[in-house]
C-alpha cells in the first residue's frame, strides 16, 4: 500500500470513528489543540473527507485527540480505538 493509498484509508477509520462516538470536527480540533496540535478546524475537516492529506505526526495527534474526546464523551472503559 503506497503513503498516499495508507493516508486516504486512516482518514476514513478516523471518519468511521468519529461518526461511531457521535464526534464533529470541532470537537476533534478542540481535542488536538488542547493537547498542542497546530492544525486548524478546516484542514481537519478536509482530512476527514479525503480531500487533504495530513503528515504522519498530525495523523497521530489527530487519533489521540479522537480517543481523548471520545473518553471524555463516553461511559469509563467505552472509548474505543480509531487504529
């Protein structure tokens, strides 16, 4: 699987997963800004829809910021893994 091909398909986990937990992208962006990330609301929405691609360290920050708001939004031991 090439980069690109490996970017576009953890796009759409991160999309599957956001929809599971019931989380927008405003949410997540908050999520990643508190936790030091620099990437604005509208890149992170264009990520999630395939329509940019993100660095491999953002890809990451953007998981852990998903698992964050989803814990923080979710009954103790019911927060999932986007990966």
């Amino acid at each position: 699987m090439s980069t690109m091909e490996t970017a576009v398909q953890h796009a759409r986990v991160l999309r599957r997963y956001l929809d599971q937990h019931h989380l927008d992208v405003h949410r997540l962006w908050w999520s990643a800004f508190q936790l030091g990330g620099d990437v604005g609301e509208t890149e992170i929405d264009a990520y999630v829809h395939e329509c940019l691609h993100l660095p491999p360290a953002v890809r990451g920050l953007l998981v852990r910021a998903a698992q964050t708001a989803a814990a923080a939004s979710s009954p103790p031991g019911h927060a999932g893994n986007p990966a």
